[in-house]
C-alpha cells in the first residue's frame, strides 16, 4: 500500500510504500492491511504506526484528522504531524512542540477574541448614530 500524510500547508509522508498501518480513531484503534475494505475514519491525537516492505516499524504522533484507504492507498490529513523511530524522543518532541502549540493558539484566540470584541462595538457606534 502506499502511505500518504497530508498537513494544512505541506505533504508531511509522499506516498511510501507499507505493509500495513495502525491508527488510533475515535471508536478505537485500527489496523489496515491491503485487503481490507475502502473506508474513512476520524482520527482522534494519537500515534500512527507502519510497517515498511523491508520490515522497518516507525512511528509518527498526529493530532486529530481524517484517514481515507482506497484500494491500495491509504491517504492521511491532520492538523500536525511529528515524526521519529524512537517512541521515547518521540514523546519527548510530542510534549514540547504541543506546549508550543497551546501557547500559540492562545495568544491567537486572545487575539480573534479582541478582534471580534472591537468589531460589535464598531456595530454597536453606527446604530446609535442612525
């Protein structure tokens, strides 16, 4: 099968070939194989696993998304994405790269929420003046 991860703003993984791939979802962890059936599965934050043809196992960590196996391939989007061999760097890199995150979608939602305070008062200034 061919394995795909696709972020918002970058191909993450281009279509390497595995032999099988496990996934967590939000009914459950998952595992496909080439002959299992088409289908589509939200992703919840968690770790994805496969196998190449050489018999290599890696790991990558995602965040929520969505997972979409046709015939033979297996195509993944979410949110964010952090690879590594290692399930102990791993989390490591996990943990340190989410705090970043948090802080930033922080300071961004203080921001959307300052914007969006400003622009019902804006509405509030020209209905009074009509």
């Amino acid at each position: 099968m061919d394995l795909k991860i696709l972020l918002p703003y970058k191909v993450f993984m281009n279509s390497i070939r595995v032999n099988r791939v496990t996934v967590d979802t939000n009914a459950g962890s998952y595992g496909f194989l080439p002959q299992r059936l088409d289908c589509v599965a939200a992703l919840v934050p968690g770790i994805l696993t496969y196998e190449t043809a050489t018999g290599g196992v890696y790991y990558v960590a995602i965040d929520e998304g969505v997972l979409i196996k046709t015939e033979n391939e297996i195509q993944v989007s979410v949110r964010n994405a952090i690879g590594g061999a290692d399930l102990g760097k791993l989390r490591e890199t996990i943990e340190r790269e989410f705090k970043n995150l948090d802080e930033n979608e922080r300071i961004a939602r203080s921001a959307v929420a300052k914007l969006e305070s400003e622009f019902i008062q804006s509405i509030k200034k020209l209905r009074q003046e009509q």
